[in-house]
C-alpha cells in the first residue's frame, strides 16, 4: 500500500472512495434513503474544485494496482477552536480498515502539517462512528459535541483534539503493512 498526495486526476477516483466509505461505514448510522442517493459526479465536481485550489493536503492510500482504497484530507481550522489544524475529511473503504492503514496514513498526515508548521489538530467524527476509537488511541480528546443534520436525521458529531499533533507520531500503535 502507498500513501501518495493526490492530484487533480485522482478526483473521481477520491468521490468514488467518498460516496462508497460513507455507504459502507456508515450503515445504521445515516438513513439509507440518504447514502443510496450519495453522487460519485457531484463529488468528483466539489474534489476537482479543492484539488485546483491547492489550500489544503490530500493524501490518498492506493494498493498495489494503482487502486485507490483510501484518503485524508486537511489544513488550517475551520472554526473557533484554538487549535491550527483540521482533518476535513478521512475515509477507507471498509476492505483495508482495521489494517493500520488509517493509522499510517494519520502519521503521514501529522508529518504534513508538521512540515509547514502547525503543531495542534482537530478532527470532527459521529459519535455512533466505532473508527473514531482508533483516534483517541492516538490521543485524540473529546473536547465538543454538536448536534448535525445529515439528510433527514439529526446526529451527535463530536470533536476530538490534539494540543500537539507530534503524540501521534510517537504513540507505538504501529502496524504492519
């Protein structure tokens, strides 16, 4: 498996992984009604448009024919929180979970933001999603939580913090590849 940045040709591919992470990981978690109507082109059309902007890192995890399983994408904070970084979004398809590839793919983009000097992270994860163990093992912190609305369905979406991202490069989860 290699983590790569990704580029303005991989947009179909990241919405294709989007659409099917969210259909696989989030089944009775989000109403079906709205992860059957998830769309491959409307995502590939918002991930063209944030690639081309270049404002944040995106990072894709692919397996040994070029296949894309997986990505992580982030930068500067969204919000108020006094942190200076943020995980917009990260997903794998439900084949290379539970692998350490999530982890890999989180220390290399701890690494990334290290790089152009952000030291603190936040990362905002449904409170029903069992993924979100694998943060706090790496020191992820709750520190809110807030109500969303995603289709019809009210949810719990929380937020986990590090006040210094270098913890996850240091934790000894570390996994096999």
């Amino acid at each position: 498996m290699n983590i790569r940045w990704a580029n303005l040709t991989d947009a179909a591919e990241i919405a294709k992984v989007h659409v099917e992470s969210w259909q696989q990981s989030y089944k009775g978690i989000v109403e079906d009604d709205y992860l059957s109507q998830m769309s491959v082109k409307e995502r590939e059309q918002r991930w063209k448009e944030w690639l081309m902007q270049k404002s944040h890192i995106v990072l894709i995890l692919e397996d040994q024919q070029k296949q894309l399983c997986g990505f992580i994408s982030g930068g500067s904070i969204r919000s108020h929180h006094p942190f200076d970084s943020e995980i917009y979004a990260f997903y794998l398809l439900k084949a290379v979970q539970q692998k350490g590839h999530g982890t890999r793919m989180l220390k290399r983009f701890a690494e990334e933001l290290l790089s152009i000097g952000k030291k603190s992270m936040i990362v905002w994860v449904l409170k029903d999603n069992p993924s979100k163990q694998a943060y706090i093992s790496l020191g992820g912190k709750k520190i809110e939580e807030e109500k969303i609305t995603v289709g019809k369905q009210q949810l719990i979406e929380e937020c986990l913090a590090w006040n210094d991202i270098t913890f996850i490069l240091t934790t000894s989860k570390n996994y096999t590849t």
